[in-house]
C-alpha cells in the first residue's frame, strides 16, 4: 500500500483550498457598479462620490424611510448625485434587494394613478421629476430636483444608463 | 435608574426654574385664558419660477410671522420679547434643521438665514450661532456649509459633535443625546420641515427630536409613539428646546419623510409658536387637509394616525395642548 508523505498532506489541501476558493467566488454575485460615470450617457455627469449603505446603516441615510425597504429585504443601498447640462441635478438611489420579490414590492408600493409605465429594466414608473425601475434584485430610483421641460426625457436616458449596467 | 414620577417631578422643578426668566417675558404675549397660541404666516407669492423661495420674501415672512406671536411690530423687539435676556448676553444658540429627505425636503436655507439675521441684529453674535442636523450630508442637503470658524455662524452636524456618555431616559426613549445640545447650546430654536411621515404620520416639531439622538431607529416601534412624546420629555429637549419656527414654504403630504416630488406641495407658510403639541396639532391638520385636496386617504385610514401627539399631551407627559379649543390659532 502506498503511503502518503507530508508532501503530499500539503498538496492535497492546498487543493482542497483552491477548491473552497473557486467556489466560493463562484456563488458570490458579480461586482457591479450601476453608476454611469461623467459622459456615458449623454449630458450627464456623476456629481459626487459613490456613498454605500449596508442595511444595518440605511437609517444614517434614509431613517424612517428605511423600515419599508428593510421588510423587503434590502441588502445594501449606494447612492450618487448627478447633475444635467451643469444645470439639472439628480439623485441616483440604487436598492440591492435579497430577490426580485423584493424590488417587485417596493416598486409596487409607491405606484399612484399619475405613474406612467416606462420600458426600463423589468418594469419602470415614470413622474415627471422621477422615474423608478426595477430590475432582477435591483431597485433603482431616480429623483430630480426640478422640473424643466426636458426633465422627464432626460431622467429617462439616465435611467437606461443604469440599467445597462445592472 | 429613575422612575417616571421622579423624572416628572424633576422635569417640573425645572420647568417652574425655567419660568422665573423666560417664562416671565413668554406671558406677556401668550394667548388669552391659558390657551396656546399658535401662528400660521403665509406668502402665496413665496415662490417665483425657481424651486427655492425668494430670500427677502422669506424674511419678511418670518418678520411676519413673530410680530403676530409676539405682538411686536419691529422684528428686532419681536425676537428680545421671545429669547430671554440671559441667553441673548453671550450663551450659544442652536438652530435644530432637518435635512433627512435630502435637498428637495429639507429645512430652507433662507429661513434658516433670516432667522440667524434677525437673531444677530437682536444682539447675538454670529459665532453664538450654531446650525445642526444629525450629519453632514442632511447639513448641505439645508444648504448650509460645515464650518467652525468662531467669528462666523458654525455649522456642524451631531455625529461629528458627539454624544453624551451616559444614557438619558424617559419612559421607553433611552438615548444620548448629542452634545451640541448639552454641552454646546443654551437653547436651540427648532426649525423643522412639514412632512408626512410613514411610521408616525406627521414629522414636524416634536418628531425633530430624532434629529438629536444617537439611534434614532430604535423609536420607531409603534408609529414612534409614544417614543416622540417621551422623548422630548427629557429635560434637556424639553427645557432647551421650547420656541419652534417651523417650515411648512414647501412639504410632502404622502411618501415622506423622503423626497417624492410627486407629491410636493407649497403651503408657502411658516409655523411659529413655543407649544410643541399644539404646533404639531395644527400641522397635522394641514396635512389631512392637503391629502383630502389630493384624493388621498386620511392618515387614520392609511394606518398611520399621529398618536403621539395625543400622547404627549396626555398627563403623564404634560407637553401642551391638543384640544382644539385650547389653542388660539392665529393666520396672517
């Protein structure tokens, strides 16, 4: 019988290691950065930095708004300020939830009679200074701090920006 | 730890401390027959094209607004007759806004500038001037600058300021409270921003308070109540925390306390008096009845009826009135 030597002990589990590792990356989900940087989509520019909140810390940035997000299973909640031709300013509020359940109630929940329905990601409400969409996990909502004439067109363009990168 | 009769016995020591000074001056211009005298100022022309309000409009609101609550035409008189003496000589002032929904519902920075002016010509130094919130980002989302330059009005948030060590507690509100209010301010005039609120309903003067503590999720049980009324019952709010100048130039009377443009609307007006009850009464009554302008179910049908406000004029808290009849409401 063959004897195994502590050369082969330490083989053996740097494979068992390289193993775990290879899997585990594997479950993880993608990395993703949903925010458009300065130019990707036409007039828009990112305003500031990239602020992210785990759920356990979403009340620092939303606190009483928080609790609907939290039912529904948020995991983590990044935010960043746009602006528009230097003039219009926008915020880009983008939810992680834990499923598509999740993203589905939130947006569901803030539906009114003057939401109009818009083809971004899986489903989209439009008003006329905010559009908000959902897409697999993802609950994005996008609010901008005026209305001009051409707001509504733009929040729109900006929105598909985000998509495209969920 | 104190019982709740020993906190109440104490919370009205000083409040009859309170009274020899303040109080004194407060009754000189107080509603007749004990009644709570609130006042509601309105300007329809407040807002021009832009989304924020004209500067001077809103001073002359404000102006407005206190000669109505103090019965004192020049704004300067106005504002002696409201802070006492003692304070105006030297103490620090702090200007309590709210900026949680971000810059589309925060307190406005003309009124928290008009109110720092006539503060100023009424004797305070602008470096006696403290504006706050409970960060930075709800800070600039007022409009206001982070700044401590001791010869301008400083500006900084709770968080960077600090808590107290030890615990404050009145019945289920067991919190610390940030120094900016206990360490830093002789006084601090509340200036809140008229919203709806998903959990208690309405968030204005009394609901500002969160704004002062650590945690301020873990008074959210129950629609907040009776956490809002507990909560200003611990001395430092109650006794430092007593003349509101609230901000209803523009609200939200659904989906708050965040930004839903959707359901903006611009009462135009602002909300002055030292009764936070009654305060928060009369603005819950400005909700309802722009909800029912809206189509929008009352806050009792949505699930999400104000009970704190009840609660905090009940006998165990003593905080004002909520009975109708108990306040003079005065519109101009």
């Amino acid at each position: 019988m063959r004897k195994f030597g502590p050369e082969s002990w330490k083989l053996g589990i740097a494979v068992i290691a390289i193993a775990a590792l290879a899997a585990s990356a594997g479950c993880k989900k993608k990395a993703v950065d949903p925010f458009p940087p300065s130019g990707a989509v036409a007039g828009w520019e990112k305003a500031s930095e990239t602020r992210v909140f785990a759920a356990k810390d979403l009340w620092q940035y939303i606190d009483g708004d928080a609790e609907q997000y939290l039912a529904a299973g948020v995991v983590s909640t990044s935010t960043s300020d746009y602006k528009n031709q230097g003039q219009l300013d926008a915020v880009v509020d983008v939810y992680t939830m834990n499923d598509e359940a999740g993203a589905r109630k939130i947006l569901e929940s803030g539906e009114s009679s003057s939401a109009k329905k818009v083809q971004v990601g899986d489903a989209g409400l439009a008003y006329e200074q905010s559009v908000t969409f959902r897409k697999g996990p993802y609950l994005v909502r996008i609010v901008a701090y005026e209305s001009t004439p051409g707001t509504e067109q733009a929040l729109l363009e900006l929105a598909h920006g985000v998509e495209a990168r969920l | 730890m104190k019982s709740r009769r020993e906190f109440l016995k104490e919370a009205a020591a000083g409040a009859a401390l309170l009274g020899t000074s303040a109080a004194a001056e407060k009754l000189a211009f107080a509603a007749p027959a004990g009644k709570s005298k609130v006042v509601i100022a309105r300007d329809a022309s407040l807002h021009g094209a832009s989304t924020q309000p004209d500067e001077q409009k809103v001073l002359n609101l404000l102006d407005k607004a206190m000669a109505a609550y103090t019965g004192r035409e020049k704004p300067v008189e106005a504002w002696k007759s409201v802070i006492p003496a003692s304070i105006l000589a030297g103490k620090t002032i702090g200007l309590k806004v709210n900026g949680l929904g971000g810059r589309g519902i925060a307190t406005h920075p003309a009124l928290i500038l008009a109110v720092a002016e006539r503060l100023q010509q009424a004797g305070v130094k602008a470096g006696e001037i403290v504006v706050w919130d409970q960060n930075a980002h709800f800070l600039e989302a007022c409009g206001m600058t982070i700044g401590t330059d001791p010869s301008r009005m400083r500006c900084y948030p709770a968080d960077s300021a600090g808590f107290d060590d030890e615990e404050s507690q009145w019945g289920v509100a067991k919190i610390r409270l940030t120094k900016i209010l206990t360490r830093d301010c002789a006084m601090v005039i509340n200036l809140p921003i008229l919203k709806d609120h998903q959990l208690a309903g309405v968030t204005f003067s009394m609901k500002n308070m969160y704004g002062v503590v650590d945690k301020p999720f873990l008074l959210h049980a129950n629609g907040c109540n009776p956490a809002v009324a507990d909560l200003n019952c611990i001395a430092e709010i109650r006794e430092k925390v007593w003349f509101t100048v609230g901000d209803a130039i523009s609200s939200v009377y659904d989906g708050g306390p965040g930004f839903h443009p959707e359901r903006l609307w611009y009462p135009n007006a602002l909300v002055v008096g030292e009764d936070r009850v009654a305060i928060d009464h009369t603005a819950w009554g400005m909700i309802e009845k722009q909800r029912a302008a809206a189509g929008v179910p009352t806050l009792e049908a949505a699930g999400r009826k104000p009970g704190y406000i009840a609660t905090a004029a009940d006998e165990a808290h003593r905080l004002g009135t909520c009975d109708p009849t108990r306040i003079r409401l005065v519109e101009v």
